[in-house]
C-alpha cells in the first residue's frame, strides 16, 4: 500500500491523452485519475464478476491490479466470463486475463497471484491493497475474504451472481457492517445451488461486475456514495432494482461487540465442503465402480437435466430430472440399492433428501457428480 503522505504518481502525456473523458469529469479530474493510479485493487476471480470488473478497471487506469484465481479456461466460461477468449481455453485464466488487461492498458501493473486463496495465505495477499473485490462464486472463499477484510481493515465491495438475479454491497467493517453481520454462518451445504448447479444469465456478471467497478473507483477517489450499508437486490427477468438498508449487527462473530474470530479460520469445514468419509449418505466415483464392476445390482438414477446428458452419460442409468421427482418418484425400485448421480453432487442430495422423505431408503448420492466420475474413473466421459 502506498503511505498516506507520499505524493500522487504523476501522469505521463500517452495516459494524459487517454485518460481524456476522466480529466473532463470534475468528479475526477486530474486529481482523481492520479488517485486511481495510485490505487492497488485486488480482483479475487478471474471469472464471470472478476473479468468485467478487471477489465474496467484496468481500462479506467487502475494503477496496480492483483488478481487471485487457480482455474483453468474452460469451454463453458465463454458464455460469461469475457476477459477469456476461445484461443484460451485450456489455458489458466490468471495467464489469460494477464494478457488481455495488459493488451487494454499497458499503463498499468497486473500482479497475477495464481493461487487457490485460503487462512495461510490470505492476509498477506490482502495486506498489499487498499480494497478487496471479491468475484467469487462459493461460500468458503467468501467468508474467507471477508475475515480477511475485516482483520486487515479493508473496504470488501462484494457481488454475487445466481440464475437472473445478483446482489452487490460494500462491506467495509470500519464504517458499517460485514459480510457476517447479513450471515454470521454459511447455508447448509447444498441448500444454495451453484450457478454451475442452476445455471446463470451470460450478461448477469456484466451487470454485477460494472456495479463492483463502479464503486471500487468511488472508493479510490472518495467520491459520491458507495453501497456502505445497503445491499443493492438486481432482477434481470423483471429488470428491477431494489435495495435493503443493512445495520452492523453490534453480536456480529467478526466485527461486533466482542467478537469471537481473530484470525482465519478453515473455511471450507465452516461450509461443510470437505467430504466425510464416514458419511454412509455418500459414495464416491471410486467406491461406485467398485459396486458396479462386482455386479451388484443397484439402480443409478442421473437426476440432471436433458442437455446435460447430451454432454455426458453414465453406461446406463435412469433418467429422472431432479424437477420431475416429485411425479416420477414411483418410477424408482424400492427393493434395490439406489445411487443418485447429477453434475457434481448437490442436485442428486436434495434428491436423496426428498426420497428419504417419501420413505424410501437404501439410498446414495454420488459425491462429486459425474465430474467426479470422469475426474477418477472414466476419462472417456466428457467434463463440462
Ligand atoms: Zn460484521
């Protein structure tokens, strides 16, 4: 982070000629461009919030840009993820969002921090900037960036993306509530589907992006009024805006009173992805082939959706879409071993957990989905 004290970096004449349609804008002028190009933003995501967000911020001559991301480009990402083009694919997203942002604006640093984010690196990655967007799309590495912000006393200017609908705030635990004080604990596992799960509007992350973007340069600037204590609610189907005023919860775990978290935590048992082992409710690619190969025979039902199967099949199975069960749950054997199947495990739990309330038993879901199927038995049956 750059001191308070030190002076702003000048401006060159090619950023001077480029910067034009800021310097006319007495909101930024050439004050506020030289702000911006002291700014440090950290982008956490290289994916469908992170490439808009980045791409914007790179473009309005933000003058150091971290981005954090593991990922590799994947075919289905181009449909949202616009920082990454199709000769990408294959290729990891931190080297092609590098690239693609450099090409934009040679005027500014992209620091590639190509990491999967977690407690033992996370506050020192963190400590380096002045506001932390977070683009991510599970919980684990949501409360895991938030913790972060709120112990490094960092602005968190947060989005997230589901089906038609998005959300946006900045949570900033020195003026107004975190993350934690809307939800001081994670949903259940699988009670909030991904959007890998339940699908996402192409353009959504645009929208939500943008919004990020929008107040991560206010921040820099400290102009007009960011989203500090509202979370802004956006309907694409409706094309509808709403907004809910938030409070700082003063019994927040983080940021409250007395707070119970003074450092990481393992974010991923907090939000129960880890695999139990001795969890009977699950069996694993492995353990199903296992099953299969002794010839047992058991009923896999593959609960996803048409289009899916298309993608990728079992040798056989039944197929059952997860929104038919409730007219076809008869349809299912209630003498034999049933294992549920779906993408990567969360369609095919909530199944179980409704079979089990129509009183069936003896059943399984396939931890991990057909994904996991392909990762650790079948390399022949494509991943999407
Ligand atoms: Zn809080």
């Amino acid at each position: 982070m750059r001191p308070a004290d030190s002076p702003l970096p000048e401006l060159s004449v090619p950023e001077l000629r480029r910067y034009g349609r800021h310097l006319t804008l007495p909101e930024v002028g050439e004050e506020g461009q030289r702000k911006i190009k002291a700014g440090r933003v950290l982008v956490v995501g290289a994916g469908g919030l992170g490439s808009p967000l980045a791409l914007y911020l790179a473009a309005a001559g933000v003058g150091t840009i971290g981005v954090v991301d593991f990922d590799d480009v994947e075919e289905s990402n181009l449909q949202r993820q616009i920082a990454h083009g199709t000769a990408a694919v294959g290729g990891s997203k931190i080297a092609s969002i590098v690239a693609r942002l450099t090409d934009l604006n040679p005027h500014v640093v992209v620091v590639p921090h190509e990491a999967y984010l977690d407690r033992t690196n996370a506050l020192a990655i963190v400590r380096e900037y002045d506001v932390i967007v977070d683009g991510t799309d599970n919980f684990a590495t949501r409360y895991l960036v938030n913790d972060a912000c709120v112990l490094e006393r960092k602005p968190n200017v947060y989005g997230s993306i589901l089906r038609f609908e998005g959300q946006a705030s900045v949570f900033d635990a020195r003026v107004g509530p975190c993350y934690r004080c809307l939800f001081p604990e994670p949903p259940p596992p699988g009670v909030v589907p991904s959007c890998a799960e339940a699908g996402v509007l192409g353009v959504l992350p645009g929208v939500i992006g943008s919004i990020q973007a929008t107040e991560t340069l206010k921040i820099l600037l400290g102009a007009g009024d960011t989203l500090v204590g509202r979370l802004l609610l956006y309907d694409a189907l409706e094309m509808r805006f709403r907004e809910m005023r938030l409070k700082k919860d003063p019994l927040c775990p983080i940021c409250g009173e007395h707070p119970s978290i003074h450092e990481l935590q393992d974010y991923e048992e907090l939000c129960g992805v880890k695999p139990h082992a001795a969890d009977a409710l699950e069996i694993t690619a492995r353990q199903l082939a296992e099953r299969l190969t002794s010839g047992e025979d058991l009923v896999l039902v593959d609960v996803r959706e048409p289009h899916e199967l298309a993608i990728a099949h079992f040798a056989s199975y039944l197929h059952v879409p997860l929104r038919t069960l409730p007219a076809r749950a008869g349809e299912l054997p209630r003498g034999k071993p049933v294992v549920l199947a779906c993408h990567h495990g969360v369609r095919s739990m909530r199944a179980l957990e409704f079979l089990r309330e129509q009183g069936f038993s003896n059943l399984q879901s396939l931890a991990g989905g057909i994904d996991a199927w392909s990762r650790e038995v079948d390399s022949s049956v494509p991943r999407y």
